[in-house]
C-alpha cells in the first residue's frame, strides 16, 4: 500500500497526560541507565540523577548486579526519546528494557529532567507569555487588513516585511504581522524562512496572544512533519499539548498524535501498530463525542492498522463499520476508507466487492481540497488499485477497462 495515502491524515500524539496514562497499552517501557556492581555504585548514579529531576528512580538487583531503572512507559516512543536524550547527555551505558503490561497499568514518571531535548526552548506557562492581548481594532492592524485584501503575495510580503521593522518585539501588532508575513513566505514556497518566523512567535521571542503562539506552534510541528522527522514532529505536538489550555485545542492535537503513532510505528518501528491502536482507543476513551470529525478520523487510523498487519478480515470489519457510522465526514475520509476497504476485500479473495467499492470512489464529487493538495488524487490512486487487481485477478477484460477509464480521465499519468 502506498503509504503517501497515510499522509492524508498529518496527525498527532498526545504526549504525556491523563490520555496516554490511561492507554491500555500491551506493552510498559522501562529505562536502564546502568548497572553496577554494588548498590553504593547505583545509589550514587541515583543521586546524580535526582538532582536532574528525574525520578523515581528504582534500583533493582538482578544476577548479583544492581541495575537503576527509571518510568514506565506506555509507548516506546516517550522511553526512546528520553533514551536518546540521556545517552546524548553522556549516559552511554542507557538502554530500553521491554516487559509486558500484565496489569493494563502505568506508573509513567513525567518527563522533566535536564537533559530533556525540547523543540521550543522556551515556552513556559507563565503570567508574562500566556496573558498577552491584541486590540483587532488597532489602527495599524485594520490598515494592513485592508491593504492585503487587493495586494498580490509579493505586494503583502513586502509590506509586512516592511512593517516588521518598525515594530518593538514587546509589541503585540508585531507577533501579529509575523504571523502573517510567515504564511506569505509558506506560499511562496520558502519553508525554511517561514519556519524560523514561525518558531519565533511560538517561543515568545515576540509578544503574541496564546492563540496566536498556538497557532505557531502547530505550524512548526506541520513543517516538521512535512520533513518526515516524525521524532522531532512527536516532540513538537507533545509540547504543543501541554502548552495547551482549552479542551478544544488538545482535542486536535491528540489527532495529530494518533496519526504521527502509526507513522512511527510502520516507518520507523519505534513503538508497534498495537500500541497505535491502544493509543488511538485511549484518544476515543477520553475524547468527547460531540468531537464528532477528530473521532472519526481515529477510528480511520485504527482500520487502517489492521491493513498493515495484514489482518485483512478486521480491516473489512471496522472499514464496514466505519462507513456506517461516519457517512457524514468529510468526502475525503469516506474515500480513503473505502480505498481500505476495496483492497482488504482483494485480498481476502472477494475480487468483485473490492473492485465494486473502489469503482464508487471515481463517482465522489470530490473537490482540490478532499484530494490533499500535493497527495495524489484519490481518485488516480483507485483507478490504479483497479488495474492491478484486475490484473492479479487475471481479469483482463477489467484491466483493459480500468486502463482506458484512467486514459480517459488521466491523459498525462
């Protein structure tokens, strides 16, 4: 399968909260950062440690050693981060020790130790960064507005850039029209110059409204994982959740962390497809129902897993299930489910269901939106889902038919 398709969804991971620790997840992630050969030895790496803030800190005796463990983790992902942190900090000998969550419990120690990479340096819930406020009435701000209405990107660009210059960073008209002029410089296709306006806004480098730094925030966190670095893009949407206040915001971002899960697990193997799942299940547990479009979007990613772990019978099954309970999503979510579908249909030998599901997707009035822009269009892919079943199939009346179906529509593909 092609995983361009996963990347409909740009989603999310929850970080550390009531979310992740109430996961049933299958599996806890401890962290062993030595081991040593009495416990006087250990007891002194303890301290040091504590010091950092890390804690607990358990030693436990195995084999006439004395091994210093540290969490529990739920997923793999927040034991190899911090992992990776301790061992960049001179903890060479820190390893990740696997066991299995017998109980469904988690005793998951926060993480807060000195050593912890971060993504925004400095962004803090204080009185100073968080109480900021912005007059929309000001003379400054409906000027530009009325200016940007008829300017061309370069003509707003320019004007903003302009502006810049003029205004204090304590001032709030400035984290303003950054904002602005780091949209201009994302359309213009100059990602690296948006992202560092971007980063700046989000660490309160200038006064800006928590909205607004929010809003920063996310942008960093997309421009990363449009880079594929889907470790450094977790790290981003973890800090986003906890910088977070409103229940609405850490819906979305829980979105993006269901997502970004099942790109760790299935690109980089950092944590399993199940863990996604119980990721996903917690997100669903905690998540309100009238969050109706964030739910359903979940539950997509769940189906989804099952398809590659090739369990093709409980792909059809919640793909079904899907379709029944969700008709009223977006068209491009339906359309991706029913692509899941068609494909598990296939491999489970029911060729005429499948192809008949992925031929309804050619019918959906979909616009540029529901086909994501620089993702391939849906319907293509379809299309070309319905030749090569076909063809495995060996149903060469089908395949000559869907090859001239895709002529017809695709002349330049």
């Amino acid at each position: 399968m092609n995983r361009k398709i996963h990347k409909i969804f740009v989603i999310i991971v929850m970080g550390i909260s009531s979310l992740a620790l109430g996961a049933a997840s299958p599996y806890i992630y401890k962290i062993k950062i030595g081991e040593f050969p009495d416990k006087a030895s250990a007891q002194a790496r303890q301290l040091t440690l504590l010091q950092l803030d890390y804690g607990p800190l358990n030693i436990v005796q195995k084999d006439g050693k004395f091994e210093l463990q540290y969490g529990e983790f739920p997923y793999f992902i927040d034991a190899d981060l911090i992992c990776q942190d301790l061992q960049k900090s001179g903890y060479k000998d820190a390893a990740i020790i696997k066991e299995n969550n017998s109980t469904g419990k988690v005793d998951f120690s926060p993480i807060i130790g000195a050593a912890v990479e971060r993504v925004f340096n400095t962004v803090e819930k204080n009185d100073h960064l968080t109480s900021v406020t912005l007059d929309m009435k000001n003379p400054e701000i409906v000027q530009m507005e009325a200016f940007m209405k008829t300017a061309s990107t370069e003509q707003k660009h320019d004007a903003l850039a302009a502006k810049l210059d003029s205004l204090s960073d304590s001032d709030p008209v400035k984290g303003w029209m950054m904002m602005r002029l780091a949209y201009m410089k994302l359309i213009m296709k100059d990602r690296g110059a948006s992202q560092q306006l971007f980063q700046r806004i989000a660490e309160g480098k200038v006064a800006a409204t928590p909205k607004l730094r929010l809003d920063a925030m996310n942008r960093v966190a997309h421009l990363i994982y449009a880079q594929n670095d889907f470790v450094r893009s977790y790290r981003a949407y973890r800090e986003i959740y906890n910088f977070a206040e409103a229940p609405e915001q850490r819906v979305e971002v829980a979105l993006e962390l269901s997502g970004l899960m099942v790109d760790l697990a299935q690109n980089l193997k950092k944590g399993t497809l199940e863990e996604a799942r119980a990721f996903h299940e917690a997100a669903l547990d905690e998540m309100p129902e009238k969050n109706f479009n964030p739910r359903a979007t979940i539950a997509l990613l769940h189906a989804e897993t099952w398809y590659y772990e090739k369990n093709y019978a409980k792909c059809m099954e919640e793909s079904e299930a899907y379709l029944k309970k969700y008709m009223d999503k977006p068209l491009r979510e339906i359309a991706t489910c029913k692509l899941f579908l068609g494909l598990a249909y296939d491999k489970l030998n029911r060729y005429e269901e499948g192809k008949n599901i992925l031929a309804t997707i050619l019918d959906m009035p979909l616009g540029p939106k529901d086909n994501w822009g620089a993702i391939p269009d849906i319907k293509l892919s379809a299309l070309e889902w319905l030749i090569i079943i076909a063809k495995g199939a060996k149903n060469p009346a089908d395949e000559a038919h869907w090859k001239s179906v895709k002529q017809m529509m695709y002349p330049n593909k």
